[in-house]
C-alpha cells in the first residue's frame, strides 16, 4: 500500500480521488498511433493509385465511374466490364477507408483520438481503459470511435 502511495508523489495525482482514470492518450502514444495510422493510408493511396490505372478503359483512355454508360450495361459487356465495376467498387471502399483514417488523423491532431465516444460521457467501463478504446483494438482497426462491447451491442441492435 505504502508503495502505491510513493508511486503517485510527483504526479500530481494526491487528492483526485476519480482522477486517476486516463480519459485521453498521452501525446507519445498518439504519435505511435499517429505512425500506424499513417503507414495504413500510405498503403491505401498506393493501392487507389493502382486501382485507378486499372480501371482506365483501355480503348477510351478514360475512367470508369458509376455515371459511366457502362455500367448500365454490365451484362451485356462481359468479364472485362464485370471485373472493372468490382474494381471500381473496391476503390470506393477503399476511399471510404482513407477518409476515415484523415478524420483519425485529425482527432490525433486535437486530442480527442482513442476515446470511446459512446463511454465518454457516461463510462460504461466494459473496458479496462474505459473510456479510452483499448490500445489492441486501435491497432487492429485505427479510425474505430467505440470500443469493442459498444461496437458489438451495436452491431446486435441492427440484427447483425
Ligand atoms: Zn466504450
């Protein structure tokens, strides 16, 4: 016990009796996040730059998109087509993607990263970290805004 107590001189935690619980990552920790996230979209715009080459039409030399007449017409246009609409619609996931890892980016950038948004407010202490997401969880998906219970209680209310 005399232990715990010496541990907390000098860090300005003597008289906080609910203070001790983080509410947000320290600054090196969001920028060991931050690497994480950024190594991801790096990897991202690459693959998007590739997608996009693919999915030039070769005798056009234009885009497809899905305002193209092509992909009206997907049936009738064969293999080619098909697999530039998969293509093409593996490339909006991935835009999706990125800008979920921009908005990470900006919350790294004012603080907010990591936080559950729905046990900010009202800790729902499922976590151990709670609020903040555990460290696991956003190194396996970075831009997610809920812890896993949360995110799992969520996904039952829709009928997942
Ligand atoms: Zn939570």
């Amino acid at each position: 016990m005399s232990e715990n107590q010496n541990k907390n001189i000098g860090e300005g935690q003597q008289g906080a009796p609910q203070g001790d619980r983080k509410t947000a990552y320290s600054p090196e920790e969001l920028q060991y996040f931050k690497q994480i996230i950024e190594a991801k979209r790096d990897e991202i715009v690459i693959q998007l730059q590739n997608l996009r080459e693919r999915m030039m039409d070769p005798t056009t030399g234009e885009y497809i998109n899905e305002n193209s007449p092509y992909s009206l017409h997907m049936a009738e246009m064969g293999t080619d087509a098909m697999e530039r609409e998969k293509t093409y619609l593996y490339a909006q996931r991935e835009t999706k993607f990125l800008g979920y890892l921009e908005d990470a980016l900006k919350r790294i950038e004012n603080g907010t990263y990591g936080v559950c948004i729905e046990c900010v407010d009202e800790p729902q202490n499922l976590c151990e970290t709670c609020p903040l997401i555990p460290k696991a969880r956003l190194e396996a998906v970075p831009h997610s805004q809920h812890c896993l219970p949360i995110k799992l209680k969520q996904e039952k209310k829709r009928g997942h």
